[in-house]
C-alpha cells in the first residue's frame, strides 16, 4: 500500500471527524465539554462506546493473545456480562441520583474530601498510564505502515496524533466525542468483518467448512480449570466482573459518555446495550485469532518462540493484513487502527481532563469567565503527561493488553474497595489513613502475587484486582471510626 494512498486515507478520515466537530459545537455552553449538554441519545452513546472499549490492543492484543492463551479470553467476557448488569442497575442510579459529572465526587459525599481527592488520583495514574500504552500500540502500527516510510521519527506521530485529537474535540469534548465515536465503532466492526473474510478467502474456504475450522483447531480451547494457571476459569470470571466493574464502571473516560443521556432509565438501557455490543465484538475478535494462526500455519510464516511461547503476538495480525491480505484487508486494518486510535484515545484525555479539573480545580465553582482557561491548561497537560509515558514504554514488548490489565490491577483495585465499602457498608473513616490504605493493598497485592509464584507457582493474573480491592476494604476497616 502506497504512502500517497494511507496519507489520502487519514486526511478524508480525520477531515469526517472535523465535520462532526464542527456541527456538534454549535451552540455550545461552559459544562458542554464535560456533560455534553446531557442531551445524548441513548442508543447512539451504547454503539459508540464500543469504540472507547475496543482499542487498537484489542484490536491486535486479542487476536495475538490466542496463540498463547487459546480461547480463555472468553471466560473473562462472561464475567464482564455480570459486571454490566452491576453497572446498570447500582452504579448508575448513584451517579444519577447524585448528578454527577466527575463520577469520584460520590467518595466526597460518601466519605469526604481526602477519599474523594486519593480515588481521583489513583484514577488519573491509572487511566493515564493505560490510554498511552493503547497510544502506544497504535502509534507503533501507523509507523510501521506509513511513517517510517516517510523517515518520519515516531516521537513526532505521537505529537501528530495528540494534536489531530486535540483539535477536533477541545471545543466540545464529550458532545462531539458522542459522535465521532459511533462512526468511529461502525469502522471496527467493519474491520473485523472483513478481515474474517479476508482470512476465509485466502484459505479457501467456506462459510461451513470456517466454523468446522475454528471449532476443531486445538487453539478453540474454551475453559481452563487448572487453578494455579493465569487463565484458570474462575480466576478469568471473577477478573472479568471486577475489572470491568473497575474500568467501565469507576472509569470516568467510560461512564461520563453515559452520563451525558438525560437520564437514569435511558442509560441503564445504555450499559445493557453495550454490554451486548461488547461482548459480541470481542468473541469476534477470538474467531479471528484462531484465524490468523491458522493462516500463518498453512503459509509457513515463522513466528519466533521461547519457551513453548511465540514472541511480540501483538506484530502477528498487523503483519498478516499489510504484506498477506491484499489491499482491502490492508486498508480496512488502517482504518480500522486509526479507528480505534481516536475513538479510545480521545475519550480518556475527555475523562482525564474533566477528573482534574473537577477533583483537582474545582473548577464547577469557578466564575464562567476563567472555567475555559481551566480547561485549555489541564487539557494540554494532559497530552503531555500522555506523551511522555508513551516515550517511556516505547520499547516494550510483548502482549500490550497484558501489561494494561496488570497495571489496572495494582490501581483500580483500590478505586474498587473504595466503592464497595462506601456501597456495601455505613461505617465512616479516618480520612488520613486513606491514602496510606490504598497504597499498602496496591503494595501487599504485588507482593504477595510475586511469593505465590516463588514459592507455589500460584500466579494471581487478573485476580490482582480482587485481592487489592479486598485488601483494601480490610485495611479501610482499620481506619473506620468508632462513631
């Protein structure tokens, strides 16, 4: 594929979303930015959060993940499924019933100031981290594909990506991003489409003799019930209730889209919408793993190994769709990325500049007059901060997804024992001792997963969020007042 074609391809789809920028920012006030007026329809939010949830380390993490880890993926889709309906039915009324922009100022009314400020900011350390490694791996791929070609550095694509986001959502934030990420969500489930075909094709065969394929290969390997592994089912389920209830539930970039829907009705039926969208979008991805190896297989591509394990499974998919599956599979993979770039991306910097401006500025109490020199300061933080951590990580390998979850664990674990215990509970804290809580569950949580393994083999994989949230709660019982 040309450079001149894949420049034409991100020129026409980065001037689609400043169209929608421009008609969405139309009229719009000082929250617009942050609550998009509240006037989303309901349906529109569901389908394009499916773009927020499926990254570009979805988009090639999941597939490539297959190689090492069968189809296990899926039993953490069938916890997520519960962790929605939590979602709808708890968490949302909250939110609702509170009108909440910034969805940790319900620690504030719950608790006070201090657990509200410590839940904020293990929210921002998180998300920043995790939206620049989903940066990351989309950054890497558009450099594979069009950048180095044009001897380009890839610390400025980083720059060109950060700012082509900036300028189409720094007026109205979350209103357009509404928008931009329903079309955004369209293109990936294209995407997926037709690369299954695209595989189909290549390997002859039927639409039957697929679903003969994929049922019958030893990667279709569903359920894992050896305990000590990773990917054992009831460590995969668990992790896939928590962690969704964790980075879709407490995850302001995921809920203030939902919050922007007039009510509390209309956004219930919202996550149970996305919860199907997602879902199925993600067993999708599952197929087309089994699908790739499967092609590499019978076309004697050597992916390098170490130890029983293929290395860098997040290159497999971007390699098959640029040199093996023609110039559809090739286009429709770019947009594709460019796709889920946007769509995830976008939605973070919206969340991580309105948690800051609201946990951190205080921003709803300041005079209309200064509340957009607020917003333009922490905003542009926030690109930088992003920046950096994607020039930090540059160098990584390995399965990106992996590494997202795992830092998840350490720091949605005490956002998550910090609702629970506000939720599920009436006792009122010490609130110094939060901070230092929360630290030493992140803290014993990492510990004691390195000494499962030295000593029993145990790996508490994903688990790491249910062990920290629990840690949490108990060292939060520590801390309870008397009164």
């Amino acid at each position: 594929m040309s450079t001149t074609l894949i420049f034409f391809i991100i020129l026409s789809y980065f001037s689609i979303l400043m169209l929608i920028s421009r008609l969405t920012s139309r009229h719009t006030k000082v929250n617009t930015f942050f609550d998009g007026d509240r006037e989303s329809p309901w349906f529109l939010v569901a389908f394009g959060m499916i773009g927020s949830g499926i990254s570009a380390v979805s988009l090639v993490s999941i597939p490539g993940n297959v190689g090492n880890n069968n189809l296990h993926y899926f039993q953490f889709i069938l916890g997520s499924i519960v962790g929605y309906l939590f979602i709808a039915f708890v968490l949302t009324p909250i939110y609702y019933k509170l009108k909440l922009v910034s969805i940790y100022a319900y620690l504030n009314t719950r608790f006070g100031n201090i657990t509200y400020k410590t839940g904020s900011l293990f929210f921002l350390v998180s998300q920043s981290f995790g939206a620049a490694l989903r940066l990351l791996l989309s950054i890497k791929i558009l450099q594979l594909a069009f950048f180095d070609a044009l001897h380009i550095p890839y610390f400025i694509t980083v720059i060109v990506v950060l700012a082509l986001i900036w300028l189409y959502t720094n007026k109205s934030g979350i209103k357009t991003i509404v928008w931009t990420d329903a079309l955004q969500s369209l293109f990936l489930i294209s995407v997926i489409v037709v690369s299954i075909f695209a595989v189909k094709r290549s390997l002859g065969l039927s639409i039957s003799q697929l679903g003969t394929v994929l049922l019958n290969h030893p990667y279709s390997k569903v359920f894992d019930w050896n305990l000590d592994t990773g990917s054992n089912f009831f460590k995969q389920f668990i992790s896939g209730l928590l962690i969704t209830v964790a980075l879709v539930g407490l995850d302001q970039s995921m809920m203030q889209k939902t919050l922007t829907i007039k009510n509390a009705k209309n956004a219930r039926k919202n996550v149970l919408t996305f919860s199907f969208f997602i879902a199925f979008a993600q067993t999708m991805f599952l197929g087309l793993g089994v699908l790739i190896y499967i092609y590499a297989e019978r076309k004697g591509i050597h992916l390098a190994r170490e130890n029983g394990q293929f290395l860098n499974t997040d290159d497999l998919y971007p390699l098959l769709t640029l040199h093996y599956f023609g110039a559809t599979g090739a286009i429709a993979f770019l947009i594709g990325v460019i796709a889920s770039t946007f769509a995830s991306i976008d939605s973070c910097i919206a969340a991580l500049t309105t948690a800051f401006s609201y946990d951190f500025m205080n921003i709803e109490n300041q005079p209309h007059e200064i509340r957009n020199k607020i917003k333009n300061r922490v905003l542009l933080g926030v690109n930088v901060v992003m920046f950096l951590i994607v020039m930090l990580f540059w160098n990584s390998k390995g399965a990106i997804i992996n590494t997202i979850f795992k830092i998840a664990g350490y720091t949605y674990g005490p956002i998550l024992g910090l609702y629970m215990t506000g939720i599920f509970s009436k006792i009122k804290l010490k609130e110094r001792g939060v901070p230092v809580a929360c630290v030493m569950a992140a803290l014993t949580t990492y510990v004691l997963n390195e000494y499962f393994i030295m000593v029993y083999h145990f790996d508490f994989g994903f688990m790491n969020i249910f062990v920290n949230a629990v840690l949490t709660v108990l060292f939060l019982l520590t801390i309870k007042r008397k009164d």
